[in-house]
C-alpha cells in the first residue's frame, strides 16, 4: 500500500540562536527554526522516492521528546508525561483514517520515551494491512516483529541516553553553582554580556531601578518626589513606563513591563550572587552590579509589594489590633487619607473602628521599644529567651520521645510487665509534657536575636513580618476604640487597649 496521506512529523528539542531563519536578524522570530526546515527537506525527497503523498506536515520545534510533566488523565488521575500537542495530533490522524502513514527524519525525533513508542505501535498495528511509517535515516521501521523489536530497543538506549545526559548536567550545573561560576546557556542576563562582563550602560538602568523601588532616585523631579512615599518607592508599572518613554531598551528588545522591570533587579547575579534552582548558594565569580545588601532591601521592598499580600506585609500590626466594638481583627487597607487599619466589612467586621496606619503603627512601636528598655523587663524576656534552656528542653525531650519507643519495644518483647510499662511511661509522658510546655513558653527566634544586641537598631532593621512576631510574643494584641471627635484630626493613644494573656497561660 502506497499512502496518498501521509503524515510528516518534523521535531528538534531546543531551538538555538544559530538555528533561526533570517527573520531573527530583522528583529523577528521566524515560525520555524531551519533544524525543522532541513527535516522537510529531507522528508520531502524521501517520500518522493517511495511514491508516497504528504497530506500533512506537523512540527514540533523546540520540543523535547524526553522530559516528562505531571498532567492530569482523562480518569481524573495524574501521571508524568511527555507534553507533544503535535505528536498527539500525528497518532490521532493516523488512528482515524485521516492519514495512512508516517515519515520522520529518525527514530528519536519521534519518540525518545517508550511509552510514545507504545502508542505509535498500537496505531500501526490497529489498522490492517499495518500502517506503514518510514525514516530518513532508516532507523523507524514498524513493518514486522523485528522491526519493532528493534525499535524498543534503540527507543530504550536512547531514552537512558537522555536520563544519562540529564544526570551529568545537574551534577555539572551543581558544581558550578558551589564555585559561583556561570552555568552557560540561555539569554543573557540585563547589564551583563554572555561571559558575565558587567555593560555599564545597563547597570546604571539596574541601579536606577533599585533606588527608584527605594525610594531614594536622586533624578525625581519636585512634584514627582512629593507624590511618591519614600517608604513604599515608586511602582514599577511607573518605572517601566518611563524606561519606554526614554526609549531604554531591554536584552531581548521587547518593551518594559512592570514585570520585566522587577525581574531584571531581583535576579541574584545583579548582587554578585550564585543562584541555583531559585536558591542563592554562595557568592559569584563575577562583579556585583547592586551591593549585596541594598540588593537584599530591593527584593524585600518587591516582597512585600508582591500580589495580594502587599498590604498584609506591609501593615506590619495585621493580626495585632482588634475591634473593641465586635471583635473583628483590623486588616491593613488604603483609604482616602492613606494606609489605614480598619474593621472592614467585606471580611465580617462591623466598619466603624478605622484608624491612620503611621498614627498607630508609631504608637505601638513606641510602646513596644518603651517596655523593651525596662531593665526589670528585659531581664526576664532574655531569661526566657535563653538559648541553652532551650537547647537542653529540646535534647531532653527528644530523648524521653525515644526512651518511649524503647519502653514499647521492651513490653511487646515480653521484658518487663504491663504494670512495669505503666508506670515507666507515666514517668517519661510527665517529663515530655514539661518539656513541651517549656519550649512552648520560648520567645520567638527573632525575639532571641534582637535582645542579643542593641534593641532599638535591632528593631529598625526588623522585617514587617518580624515585628509584628516580637509585638505579639509580648502581648496578645491590641484593642482599638472609636475615634473621640473632640480630639480632631489628632491621634489619642488611648484609643489603644493592651489585651492582657489569660490567667491561664501567665
């Protein structure tokens, strides 16, 4: 049988700067790489020879044939799988009738995992005669049992091939993070070349950039300085539009966004940082373009502007103040005169407590730092915050956890009695419960740290995140009452109520 439909599969799996068509050196992308244009070629003259007619041309560019994704099966369960839209649309064409047979350039650009194999066999072998499917190199035939024998076969060397290549570099790719080298491969990144020279002109964009999230850009002019909180810096929606506007471009040529603007800053190597898999691993071979600490205050100021969660980390007494009218805790939000604490209604308060977020974020913070210079207080916090306590109520609790399994093993063998288990483990269970109430009763890691040193720039440096755990290892919250309108625009203090700890846990 001749087929008069055939069906011609082109793939390669990484599509290279090399291998773009002359469209790229315009500033475009072309469809198809040329990898994928020599196949048709070669699969054109090939099907030519046998006689055969290509209905369909189907190409997969930069596509793997080997990497596998978890997916979701018709049967609502998941399983790991190649992702090849065109491959799937190849067998499905084939199982219908629509074509009545296959060319490729090789085997392994048609299938390098044996389960693509399997399937591409049940599709021949359902139809009778068998579907025929050819290669340019020679190496896919499915024509008898020999032929598909031969094909697991080379499909299975091939895939451990990949597996193999896969293994050496991870393990390159690793090692070359431990050493703070580059890794190779991909783009370059913004305000470096290639081989990790620094492109001036770029890193005094990158720089800008980061003092501009900072709120610290010396190139704002009057109005624009006063309209920008230097505590919150300037959006990088804002940023990216006036890179446009000055025609600044980017590494790939593609317009600024607000994400490529945050991307391009946060990048570890920016700060002479290694990274490997999204974690830092140690310090790179190459120049920093931004220090390393203000890098770290620009991915903490992106941090807390991130998604929804701007206000939550930003508001840092966000599960500290509490409604005195109903309960409700007070959750950050932007009114008309600003950031504000409120008992919004959309999330079950009742909306009459609201109160100037600077106004009580200041109190509190006063109020915190008050009682932390007390010498009577801050004794008692750095008993309770001893470190070696707490190391030995960890070590002892782990060894009565132990000594517990012991015990069990020792009655399931028959060494000791039920009333000698009884006792023993009456014994231990009270000291693991002690135990566990001392390390409940610890204070916090970033209570630890800040009483260590000087409390007050301990404080300044703190985290939004981490004084809102140090105000709330002190107290449980905070009541807070409605506003007097004999007091005006003013803030009273006393609209602020200390919650006190129940007897029970004082």
């Amino acid at each position: 049988m001749t087929p008069e439909r055939a069906v011609l599969l082109l793939r390669i799996s990484y599509r290279k700067p090399e291998d773009e068509d002359e469209e790229q050196e315009n500033g475009g992308r072309a469809e198809f790489s040329k990898g994928i244009g020599r196949q048709e070629e070669d699969g054109r003259r090939l099907a030519e020879r046998l006689g055969w007619t290509i209905a369909k041309v189907i190409p997969e560019d930069d596509t793997s044939a080997f990497k596998r994704r978890k997916i979701k099966l018709p049967d609502g369960t998941t399983a790991l799988r190649t992702v090849r839209p065109g491959f799937r649309r190849a067998l499905e064409g084939l199982a219908a009738g629509e074509f009545d047979g296959l060319i490729a350039d090789d085997l392994d650009r048609v299938a390098r995992d044996p389960r693509d194999l399997e399937d591409l066999i049940d599709v021949v072998e359902s139809r009778r005669p068998h579907l025929p499917v050819e290669s340019v190199t020679g190496s896919l035939r499915l024509a008898n049992d020999a032929d598909v024998t031969m094909a697991r076969v080379m499909v299975a060397v091939a895939n451990k091939s990949s597996r193999d290549t896969a293994r050496r570099v991870t393990r390159k790719h690793e090692e070359l993070a431990a050493e703070g080298k580059p890794g190779g491969g991909g783009f370059r990144g913004y305000g470096f070349t290639e081989q990790y020279g620094i492109v001036e002109d770029e890193a005094k964009i990158l720089r800008e950039i980061g003092d501009r999230i900072l709120g610290e850009w010396d190139g704002w002019t009057p109005k624009q300085r006063k309209e920008i909180d230097p505590e919150v810096g300037e959006s990088l929606n804002s940023i990216a539009a006036d890179l446009q506007r000055r025609k600044v471009p980017t590494a790939t040529g593609a317009p600024w966004s607000g994400r490529s603007v945050g991307s391009v800053v946060s990048k570890a190597a920016v700060a002479g940082l290694r990274s490997h898999k999204g974690e830092v691993v140690g310090t790179a071979v190459w120049q920093a373009i931004i220090p390393a600490a203000r890098w770290e205050r620009v991915c903490e100021r992106l941090a807390m502007r991130a998604g929804d969660t701007d206000l939550t980390l930003q508001r840092w007494l966000n599960g500290v103040l509490r409604c005195s009218l109903c309960g409700h805790p007070l959750s950050g939000s932007h009114g008309n005169g600003g950031p504000r604490y409120w008992c919004e209604r959309k999330g079950g308060g009742c909306g009459k407590i609201a109160v100037k977020a600077s106004f009580v974020e200041d109190e509190v913070q006063d109020q915190v730092l008050h009682l932390l210079g007390m010498p009577r207080i801050l004794e008692q916090l750095r008993t309770v915050a001893d470190a070696e306590t707490t190391d030995e109520a960890r070590a002892e609790l782990a060894a009565d956890e132990a000594q517990l399994k012991e015990l069990a093993g020792a009655y399931a063998r028959r060494e000791v009695t039920f009333a000698e288990f009884r006792e023993a483990r009456s014994i231990i269970e009270k000291r693991v419960k002690d135990s566990r109430a001392l390390l409940h009763s610890r204070a916090p890691m970033v209570l630890r740290r800040l009483l260590a040193g000087d409390v007050v720039a301990g404080w300044r440096g703190l985290t939004p995140a981490d004084k809102r755990e140090v105000v709330l290892s002190l107290l449980p919250g905070y009541e807070v009452r409605p506003h007097d309108r004999s007091d005006g625009n003013k803030f009273n203090p006393a609209r602020l109520v200390p919650i006190e700890w129940p007897e029970s846990t004082a």
